[in-house]
C-alpha cells in the first residue's frame, strides 16, 4: 500500500506524479508551471480536480481514509493561486484525532526499483512541531511490510527543521537528499524527486511558484543499488 499521509498540521495538494524513467531522467515535463501529463511511463497521476481520479492504469485509485471527511475538501483555485489549473485537494489534519490521508493498493508497478521521478506540487499552510503526530510526514510514501523507515520511496517534511526530505532505499541500504531549511509555509512549491540510473545520482529539486528553481541537490548513488 502507498499512503499520501496528512501532511503537517494544515497543507494543500495539488497533482502528484509517479513516472518510471527509461532514460536519464530529468523533471518529467519541461514547463514546471503546467499539470503534470500522462505518458507510457506514468504509474500513478493525480490531478485533484474534483475527485480522487488516477489517471494511470497501472495503479489503483485511492482510498480515502478520514475519521472526518469535512477535513479533506476540494478548493477551486482563486486570484492568489497558480494559474492555469483547476483545483487542489485540502487536508486539515490539525486535530490528531482525525487524521486524514489517501492510500493506493500495492502493485508492481508503483515498486520502484530503476530510474524514477516523483512530482508534487504542494501548499504548507502550517507545520507541526517536535512530539507532535506531523513531526515527519509524508507528501508520498511507499512504506514496506516492517515500518517507513525502509520504505522503498518517501517525499517527507521534517517540521523540527522545516525541511523536505526526499528518501529512497534498495536492497537494505538508502539514499537521503534533504532541503535543510527551506521548506516555507504559505505558499506553492513543486518538488521533485529523481532516481538517476545514468547518471548514478539521486536528484532533488523545488520550483517556486514562478517557474524558477528554488532549490537543487544530488547526491551520489552507486551502479548496483544501494
């Protein structure tokens, strides 16, 4: 099962992408500013608009799960938000007795094993902070039978840091690429998250809302797995 967990205390989605990479990957859509695209390579597409709708069919639609339904609701975009997309999912997970987030039946093809990008544009309204439930979730997780900390893939906010954590792990070891301080609530960032087999690195970059890279990091990864 992969889990879009409730992020932070308060935060907005808006399209989530998996892609499996046949070539050295980089972002998947050259203009950051446009929704994410179905192509062949596409294992799971979210779009928000309205519904919970995957657009892959090599994966499942999700599952929502929500002790308050009220608290997962769907906003059209207004003046101050981007343009040039419909609208975004809103999860309010700030009371910790009703935790809300979306679950996707396993499947081979959301196990991530070669090159691949994750995309996310995401909207921190609030973080939580340390000995809270939100100390460190999720954008996407895709967590094994033992616990997330092996998870095969994770897109993570460290609210003690205010920093985003991209994670991934392959026969027992694991890669980090983490943003340390530069994670900002009140508004839209597109993070991305890439497994370069080409290039033997594992890339993570976030654009602002303007198009622009705002932060980039890679870090290196070895031929074999990890």
């Amino acid at each position: 099962m992969m889990k879009g967990e409730g992020i932070v205390k308060r935060t907005i989605l808006m399209g989530v992408a998996l892609t499996l990479m046949v070539i050295a990957p980089v972002w998947s859509q050259t203009d950051p500013l446009t929704p994410f695209t179905k192509d062949e390579n596409t294992v799971l597409l979210l779009h928000f608009d309205g519904d919970y709708t995957n657009e892959s069919d090599s994966s499942a639609d999700p599952t929502i799960h929500t002790d308050d339904p009220a608290r997962m609701t769907f906003v059209t975009h207004g003046a101050d938000d981007l343009s040039g997309f419909g609208s975004y999912l809103q999860l309010d997970n700030s009371d910790t007795a009703a935790r809300s987030y979306l679950a996707i039946a396993d499947t081979a093809a959301l196990d991530l094993t070669g090159a691949f990008t994750i995309e996310c544009w995401a909207y921190i309204e609030e973080f939580g902070v340390e000995g809270d439930p939100y100390y460190f979730p999720a954008f996407v997780n895709k967590p094994t039978a033992d616990n997330w900390v092996t998870s095969n893939y994770r897109m993570a906010v460290l609210s003690a840091e205010n920093s985003v954590w991209g994670y991934y792990s392959k026969s027992g070891g694991h890669v980090i690429a983490n943003t340390p301080f530069i994670a900002q609530e009140g508004d839209w960032f597109r993070y991305t998250l890439i497994r370069d087999t080409t290039a033997n690195k594992f890339r993570y970059i976030i654009h602002s809302r303007d198009g622009k890279v705002f932060f980039y990091k890679d870090v290196d990864i070895t031929p074999s797995g990890e």
